[in-house]
C-alpha cells in the first residue's frame, strides 16, 4: 500500500515544486525589477538618486527584517498559509506602486512589495523538507536558483521591453495581477506535507524501503540560535553575504542600468539586453558551479575563494575602463559577474548548512540569510548618496566620474569579501 501510494508523493512534490518556483520567480523579479526603471520613477516623480536608492533598499530592509519572524510563521501558522497570506501583500503592493501618484505611495507599495516576498524563500525550504530528501537539496537549490535568474531575465530585458511599450506603470500592475494568480494556485495545490493528502512521509517510505536515516533529535530554538553565532566560522560567510550581495544588489539590482544609459548612452532596450546577462549567469552558472565544487575540486572553500578573486578583477578592469569598453566586452562582464556575485551563493549556503547539524539547517540559514539583504539595504542608498555628491550632466544624467567612484566603492568592497573567502573553514567532506 505504501509503494503505491509512494509514486503519487514523487510525482506530486514536483507540481509543488513548480507552483513555489513561480513564487520564487516573482521575488527576483521584484527585487531587481528597479534598475530598468530607475530613470523613469527619478523622472515621474521628481526626485534625486539618494530618495531612490532608499526606494530600492527598503525592499531589502523590509526582506531582512522578516528573515527571523519567516521561520517562526513557517513553524506555527504553517508554510502553505504564510506563503499565501504574505504574497496577497505582495500583490497588492505591486500594484499600489504601479498606481503611485507620489513617491511616498511608492514607498507604501514598495514595503508591501518586500514583506509580501520575504516570506516564499524559508517556507519553500520548509515544505522541501518534507517532500524532499536530505541529499536532493542540493539540486533542488541548484534549479530554484537556476529559476531566481529566469526572474531576474524578466526583470532586466523583458521589464525594458514592456516598459518601452506599455510603461512602467502597466508593468507593475500586471505583475500585481499575476502574482494574484500564483496565491491561487499555492493555496489549492501545495500542500505542507505529504499526510495533508493523506499520503505516507517519506520517512515511512524508506523506512518501507529499508533506507531509514539516523532519529532526528530536536534541538531547542535558543540552544541552536545560540551554537549559530558562537561558532567562529560562522561569520566570515555572514560578513562575506553582506559585501558580495551589497555589491550585487547596489549594482546589479539598480545602478548597473543607468550606468550604462548615461555612460554609455545605451537606450533602455539596450541596456536591458546587456542586463540579461545577469539572468543567464545565474541560469546556466549556478548548476555547473555546484558540480564543479563537488566533483572537480572536492573542496567549497577553494571555488569560493575563485569566484571572488575573479571577482575582484573584475571591478579592477571595470575601474580602469569606465568607458572604454565594447558592447559584447559588457555583456562577457556582467555574465562573469553574476556567476561571481549571485551563483556563487550557493556555496555560501552549502557551507552553513555543513558547518552545523541537521537540525539547526533551519536556524543556521535564517540567521545567515540576514546579511545579503542588509548588504543591499545599505550599498543601494550609500552608492546614490554617492552618485549625488557629483553634479549632474547636461543631459540630466550622473557623470562619468561619479559612476568611477562608484565602482571604487564596490572593488573595495570585493577585496573585502575576498579576504572572508580566506578565513572560511573547509566544508567539503569525502
């Protein structure tokens, strides 16, 4: 009876899968949704780069601020139902931005926006959990990531397309729709657990199977909280989140698309396009990034320090040459600059789930997942703080030189996630 009804759990977990990955779509969309519109809100709504680096950052405040409440939420009203609630937020806050008359609604949407997707990513992981395998996790991150730049894609050239067509405000409206869609399809498609349908866990399964693993022993929230900031290699990669992901989302996220429209005087297609390239880091670098830790150097720390070092060369070449360089030179760039700020994520998380138990994963990856978030909080407004210190072109654009300080800003940031990558404890075992 069990085996039967064993083939509709693992078929049933990937329609799961697919309903959470739209959700999941929606939040990288959201969060880098900004840079291709930054000019347009500066414009609509008369305001300075300073008002829209916060604009952009409160989405991060308010995603960081939620990280603790997400697992308390997930453990007692339940993920299914803190998916759902929160992502009607998220909806309506979409929308209100798109109707904005002011900038002070804007902001209204916006926090909605933030406190509405803050809570997809900890639930899906909890519901993983049970629909899932321990040693699945790994690739179901890799695909969930791989999903995170297809939203990313949409958020750089297909939001530049639509805009040029239908406005920046019809965009967020229809977004606010959809999103609307995806509440009804989690609501009446996911489930927490297998036995919400009535079906054997997956423990029963392999215990069926004779492939139980070892009891799960509960640790108490404070016990594990507490075994999370004190262990010392905890923070390199904590701190190392905060400047990768600062750098990734203060450029990346908003200033990487007037840069190139006032710099290279790209139009916002074109900058759209050379963006992309963000996406199809993420998609196609994230996968091979984890085959390549496990299988080829059987090491985290080494591909980590790799990927930052490259990182850091990156912003050298892209500090001496602000704006010498070619159009398929930027798209190679902003390519190796996703796979060396945003995949390499991956092994970030791979290494905190490895420095501790089974049973504070949860605990470990809540506190953890605090610091990218506080990285964009502060680097989207400090780089606008920034870009209005220098005056303003004819053209109404920031000059070269302040972007020049700009990315100054972020090379001194990438020395210091290099020398985090450093002080990281090996993880990888045989």
């Amino acid at each position: 009876m069990i085996q039967d009804l064993a083939g509709k759990v693992m078929r049933f977990r990937w329609l799961i899968f697919i309903v959470l990955a739209l959700a999941y779509f929606f939040v990288y969309f959201h969060r880098l949704s900004l840079s291709v519109v930054a000019n347009d809100l500066i414009t609509d709504f008369q305001t300075t780069a300073s008002v829209m680096g916060f604009l952009g950052s409160i989405y991060f405040y308010c995603y960081a601020v939620m990280q603790f409440p997400a697992g308390l939420l997930s453990d007692s009203l339940g993920p299914r139902k803190s998916v759902t609630f929160f992502l009607i937020i998220a909806s309506a806050g979409s929308i209100i931005f798109g109707f904005a008359p002011t900038i002070k609604v804007a902001f209204i949407g916006r926090v909605m926006v933030g406190l509405g997707v803050s809570m997809v990513f900890i639930p899906t992981m909890k519901i993983f959990s049970q629909w899932f395998r321990p040693h699945e996790f790994a690739f179901m991150t890799g695909i969930l990531n791989a999903v995170g730049g297809i939203g990313v894609l949409a958020a750089t050239w297909l939001l530049a397309v639509m805009t040029l067509v239908f406005g920046w405000r019809i965009c967020f409206e229809f977004i606010g729709c959809c999103t609307f869609v995806i509440v009804a399809l989690v609501w009446f498609v996911v489930r927490d657990r297998p036995e919400d349908k009535g079906w054997p866990s997956l423990a029963e399964i392999d215990n069926q199977k004779g492939e139980a693993s070892r009891p799960f022993k509960q640790i108490p929230l404070l016990e594990g909280a507490r075994r999370v900031v004190s262990e010392k290699y905890f923070w390199p990669v904590a701190i190392w989140f905060f400047f990768d992901c600062g750098i990734f989302f203060g450029f990346g996220a908003l200033w990487s698309g007037p840069y190139l429209m006032h710099v290279y005087k790209m139009t916002r297609a074109q900058a759209g396009t050379v963006l992309s390239m963000i996406a199809w880091g993420m998609i196609i670098g994230s996968p091979p990034l984890g085959f390549f830790s496990d299988k080829i150097m059987k090491s985290r720390k080494k591909p980590f320090i790799l990927c930052n070092l490259v990182l850091v060369i990156e912003l050298i070449i892209l500090s001496i040459y602000p704006a010498g360089l070619s159009r398929i030179a930027l798209c190679i760039l902003f390519f190796v600059f996703s796979i060396c700020s945003s995949s390499v994520v991956i092994l970030g998380f791979t290494i905190i789930k490895e420095l501790f138990p089974t049973e504070i994963a949860g605990t470990s990856t809540g506190f953890v997942n605090l610091f990218p978030f506080l990285g964009g909080a502060v680097f989207m407004p400090l780089l606008g703080r920034v870009l209005d210190s220098y005056p303003k072109s004819h053209a109404g654009g920031y000059s070269l030189e302040a972007y020049s300080t700009l990315i100054l800003i972020l090379l001194g940031a990438s020395v210091l996630s290099l020398i985090c990558t450093f002080l990281t404890k090996e993880t990888f075992q045989n």
